[in-house]
C-alpha cells in the first residue's frame, strides 16, 4: 500500500502529528490532488487547541488545511475529462453535504456545508482527495502559493465585503483586526471603493501592514482619540459597514458604536463567546444591524483566481513565508505566536 505524510489532528486527544497515512484511493466524481501548496490559517491553531471543533465530522482524526492547491494526479471513476492529471487546481474550502434535503431537491444553500481540513481531510498531506465539484482550474501564470491561500484567507474577507457587507463605492468602512483575514479585507474594501477605509488594530505592525495593503487610515483602538479621529475620518457620520475580524467581545462593541445611522456590522472572527451590545436602545434607534459571516462561495474564489491572475489583485505580499509539511506544527506557533508577523505562511510537501 502506497503512503504519504499528512499533518493530522486527532481529535479526542487534539494531539496534532504530521504521520504516515495510506495515499487515498479517489471514489466516483472525486480527483486525487498532488498538493503543491497549502496555507496555514489561525483556524487550524483553534482546531488544534480545541477552541473550534468540527460540527460534521464522525471520525477519530482529520487532516488539517482548507487552502489547497496542486495538479491533478489521478481522476476517479466518471470525472470529467477536462480535470486531466496535470491539470493545476485550486481546491475550494468547502463542499456541500450531499444528504440533506436542500441537496436531494437541489434546491436552495446546504444547511449543513463541509468544511475541508474541519469535517474530512484536508491539505496539509502530499495528495489530497477533492470532489470534482470542488475544483477550479488556476492558470500557469499564478503561483501555487498564491493560489492556495484564496480559498479562505482572501476569499473569505472578500465574500465579507462585497456580499454580507454589501459596500458599494464611497462607503465609510472600518476593519477591526488586520492579521491574516482582517489585511485581505481591507484590500477588498479598497478594491470595492470603500472611501475612506480605516484599518483598526492595537499593533504597530499590524497598522503599518494595513497602510501598504490599503487603509486610507489605521488607528490604534486603545489610543485616548480614537473616536476623535474615527470621527474627523468619516466626516462625523460614522461607519457604515464595520468588519469584526478580530472575534472579541471589545472589538465588537466599540464597532457598533462607531456605525452610523443605517451602518451594518459584520461578525467575521469566529468566537464562542457571547455578543453583546453597549446601548441596545441606540443601536436599534439608528437602525443599525449585525450581520454573521462564515466562509464564502466557489464563485467568490473563482473571481479572485480571474482578479489575481490578471494582475488586479497582487497576492505575493500576502505570502509570508514557506515550511515544509514536517514543521507544519512550527508553522502553526508562528501564526499562533505572531512570529515575524505573518500574514500566511504556506506548507510545501
């Protein structure tokens, strides 16, 4: 029996080893991908510490990693023939559960949507099983680093901004938290017109990188003029869409009193912590909403494959660093630990 590595959680113990698996076999309409290159995200940190745990997953351990991207190596029983062995791919980070009874009927979003490297196994491995439905073809021009962390890390804030958030040309938009998410979203607020947009975070680094990915402004949340500032920005009207990459309570409570009348905040960070808000009464009397977003859609991934590709959208500063699979858990305490202030650093089997 062939074998591989792969990075696994198991999850009963959260003890996180990179072992020596059987190279999966792929099924009928399944493709198995030679991994090229696969990101590593805060995700796989809280998966590993517990803090997220897989809501779909029946297995004892899963193989980490959502952003995934290689050639085909070999096609399954009944794939199309356009996904030829070579052919390069990008994987996208999610499948729909195929059981339920929106996937019966086909009719309508799946309640119940899979998470790759979260409810079946992911790309932290050299080879990696993808439903042909899953993949989309990368051009040879984008490197596979860049490719990879589309899925997720830009796709994510992007879908955050132009579809949950809804940013239209000239709106206020404040981002909250500008490490790996939070710096793609402010780049797809700049990309969507957002004037001004003001990158909110308590480290320097963190400021200074959101100025060169785009903020028209960066503030520091604890600064005693912040809403001085936040104010004199917006031309005293507020936000009207703020983005809470940060997932902590704080963040998303003085977000909510920076909106404007009509201003939308946007729940990106995940966290099992409780929302609240400051002055429910306020909040209700502007009109304001809260708005919860998880992931984003093969077409949000299939646009910015075009927007990367073509040169609209430049994802090398986005790309931190490269390790080997072997050190996927020292990559893992980088990101953790903000070692050398990471956006994404990618694992390369």
């Amino acid at each position: 029996m062939e074998t591989m590595l792969a990075g696994r959680l198991h999850l009963a113990t959260r003890r996180f080893a990179v072992e020596e698996v059987p190279v999966p076999e792929p099924g009928p309409g399944e493709v198995l991908v030679e991994v090229r290159a696969a990101g590593v995200c805060l995700s796989d940190a809280h998966l590993i510490d517990g803090t997220l745990r897989p809501m779909f997953n029946p297995d004892d351990a899963v193989t980490l990693g959502h952003e995934v991207a290689g050639v085909v190596h070999t096609p399954g029983p009944g794939v199309d023939a356009e996904w030829s062995p070579g052919t390069r791919v990008v994987l996208v980070a999610g499948q729909s559960c195929g059981a339920c009874a929106a996937c019966r009927r086909r009719r309508g979003p799946c309640p119940r949507t899979l998470t790759r490297g979260v409810d079946y196994d992911g790309g932290w491995a050299q080879y990696a099983l993808a439903r042909e439905d899953t993949l989309l073809r990368i051009p040879d021009g984008l490197p596979f680093d860049q490719a990879a962390i589309i899925p997720d890390a830009v796709s994510t804030p992007y879908a955050a901004v132009v579809a949950t958030g809804g940013v239209r040309p000239a709106q206020a938009v404040g981002v909250w938290g500008v490490g790996g998410l939070g710096a793609h979203g402010v780049r797809a607020a700049r990309l969507a017109g957002a004037a001004p947009v003001i990158a909110i975070d308590p480290l320097p680094g963190a400021r200074e990188r959101a100025l060169a990915f785009g903020a028209d402004l960066a503030l520091d949340p604890a600064a005693p003029d912040f809403g001085d500032e936040l104010r004199r920005a917006t031309e005293g009207a507020g936000l009207d869409v703020a983005f809470d990459f940060a997932g902590v309570p704080a963040v998303r409570e003085q977000a909510a009193r920076a909106l404007a009348t009509g201003g939308v905040l946007v729940l990106v960070g995940l966290t099992p912590q409780p929302l609240s808000l400051a002055n429910g009464t306020l909040f209700s009397y502007r009109g304001n909403q809260v708005r919860g977003h998880y992931g984003s859609d093969p077409e949000h991934v299939e646009q910015l494959v075009r927007l990367a590709s073509t040169g609209r959208l430049d994802l090398a500063p986005s790309v931190s660093g490269h390790l080997p699979l072997t050190e996927a858990a020292e990559a893992v305490s980088r990101l953790e630990h903000k070692t050398g202030d990471p956006v994404r650093l990618i694992l390369v089997p």
